[in-house]
C-alpha cells in the first residue's frame, strides 16, 4: 500500500520523530511512502483529488537517521491521485503554523475530509480532528479523568480560582502545544500573575487548572491505537516525561528525559474511561499524559514518543502501528467499500 505522511514542513523533521520511525517501519514491511505539506494539494475543475509528495531515492533503509538524511535531500516529487494513496496519516500540529501560516492549520482536515470522500483511509479521522483543533476538545471527556479546570480571559476569574486552588495551579494557553507558555502560579497575588496573563493572554484564551503534585515526578505518555493500549510483545507503549531539573514541564524537548515506566491499574481505568470517544471520533493513534488518576492532555494530532519506547523496551511499536494500518486496508477489500476509521475500530 501506499501511506502519505502529512506533516508541517519536511525541514521541521528530525531522526527522532515518530513520523520518521513510522515512515521507516512502512518502508521495512514493502510499502511505498511520500511525505506531503499543507500546499501539495489539488483539487481540480472535474472534482478529481490529487496531491503532490516528496519521495524517497531508496526504500531499504535500517535507521531512521539515514531515512531523515534522504528525505531532507530528496528533491523528487510525484504527483498522485487520491485513487492512488491507500492511507492519509494526518501527522502535522496545526499550533505550529497557527501564527505565521493560519491558512495551512487547518489544511490537514480539509483535504483531509476531501480525500476521505474520495475513498482514501484517513487517520486520524479529520471529521474528529476538526473537533480538537483547541484544547476545548478534552472538555468532552468524563470528568471523572480532568483535572479541575478553568477557561476564560478574565483575569479576576482567574484569580478567583487560583484562590480556590490551595497547591496552586498551572497556567497555559488554550490554543497551544509543546508545553509552550506554561506556567505554575501558588497564590492570587503572586506578583508574576498579571504579566504572565498579558503574555499568555495575547494568544487567546487561557487554561487554568489545579496542580497535581505528583507532576513534579513527570507525566506518562500513554499510547493508545483504536482507543486500547498499544501493545507488544506483552510490553504496553508508555514511559515516563520526567522534567528537568527546576521545571514544571516535562516535555522531551525542553530537557524533559524519558524512563520506563509500569502501566497500572489506573492507568488502564483511565484508557477505558476516553475510550468510547476516541472510537466515536476516529482517533486510531493518540497518546494520553498521565498524572495520578488524571489525564493532563490528549494528544491526537502529532503523538511523540515511539522513538524512544523501541530503544526502551527493545521492541518495535512503529511496526505494530502499520501492521493496523495493513489490517484496516485488508477489511477495506473484504468489505469491498471505503469504510472510516470509526467504523474499522469497533470492527
């Protein structure tokens, strides 16, 4: 089959993004792979589909670095009709070109809607994408998962509940990702509130919810492939974000270090609990950030991690996402009709 990687820009990859195991993990099963941008998309006058991808010079690749090292030197583009790819993987994080590129955050689920349509398998599902392009989108979840949480851009409600928070709590954009803007405040009159409201406060509106101690021990990342814990070889997809040393996030990025970690009872409680939305939505691949009993974010739409969680556990979690993929497509052609992915995972 034929999977189009859909991401932000190819100068934006690294070795070390998922995208980039998976794309690997794609090419060692025989599939053929390109990687598309928000401006490779045609749709022309007949209402045929096609899309324009950055292809690779060779398909034998055993590590993702010199799978990374083509790609940022491939200068070879084929275009496609929608009839010709098998899967859309929607990897891009519309956050990132919120400010300087708006008319490409959204590209993803509208093209990728069109090409649904036209009988491309989609993941994940645009239609619930479109739903959690904010984090407005985890409010649907059993409250039972969420931490206590306030939304506005009212500076006293805010204070009001911060005042109601006796550990504090954390400050951040609703519109956002990476663990960009994200502060913990201890009291109402902590005097770095008001510039902290006018700094995070410029991007919208902002997310204020209650701290959870334990966070000071890092966050788990919980992959989750058609709403049940990815699995394999009896090892769950899951480790630790443990921060760096002074700081409140734990994101990979800003120093935050990966660790192994034992998946618990809670942890699946809370997988069955997101689950029925997941499913009804869509989302084959999504990575949950655990505290406690309590689910910080959702991720759905670029999920990080499985680098790190096959050089952890020794196992190669990319090649059991695509071995779904595969599977997804096959019951396509025993149905002999496009079937959505909401439909594939109750199936």
């Amino acid at each position: 089959m034929r999977i189009a990687f859909f991401v932000n820009a190819i100068e934006d990859e690294t070795p070390n993004f998922t995208t980039t195991v998976l794309a690997l993990a794609a090419l060692n099963r025989g599939h053929d792979i390109c990687y598309v941008t928000p401006s490779d998309f045609v749709l022309r006058p007949d209402d045929s589909l096609s899309v324009t991808g950055l292809v690779l010079p060779a398909s034998n690749y055993k590590k993702p670095e010199t799978l990374f090292k083509d790609l940022q030197a491939s200068k070879e583009k084929k275009t496609f009709d929608a009839s010709e790819i098998d899967v859309l993987f929607l990897r891009n994080d519309p956050s990132q070109d919120a400010s300087d590129r708006p008319w490409a955050a959204s590209i993803g689920t509208i093209f990728g809607r069109l090409a649904a349509d036209r009988g491309v398998l989609v993941v994940n599902d645009p239609e619930g994408l479109a739903k959690a392009q904010n984090k407005l989108y985890f409010q649907d979840f059993p409250t039972s998962v969420r931490p206590t949480t306030l939304i506005s851009k009212n500076i006293e409600e805010i204070r009001g509940f911060i005042d109601s928070q006796k550990k504090g709590a954390i400050i951040k954009p609703l519109q956002g990702s990476g663990g960009k803007n994200v502060f913990k405040i201890a009291s109402p009159k902590d005097q770095n509130l008001n510039q902290i409201f006018e700094a995070v406060s410029g991007e919208g509106y902002l997310i204020a919810q209650a701290f959870m101690p334990e966070a000071g021990e890092g966050d788990v990342r919980f992959f989750l492939m058609n709403g049940r814990p990815l699995m394999r070889e009896g090892k769950y997809a899951a480790f630790r974000r443990v921060p760096a040393k002074g700081e409140i996030r734990s994101n990979v990025h800003v120093g935050g270090g990966p660790a192994p970690v034992e998946v618990t009872p809670t942890m699946l409680e809370i997988a069955d609990a997101v689950r029925p939305k997941l499913v009804q939505d869509g989302m084959f691949i999504v990575g949950l950030d655990i505290v406690g009993d309590k689910i910080l974010e959702i991720n759905v739409f670029t999920p990080g991690g499985l680098n790190n969680l096959s050089e952890m556990y020794e196992t190669n979690f990319s090649d059991t996402v695509i071995v779904a993929l595969e599977e997804k497509i096959g019951i396509r052609k025993a149905y002999g009709r496009a079937i959505s992915n909401r439909e594939l995972a109750t199936l």
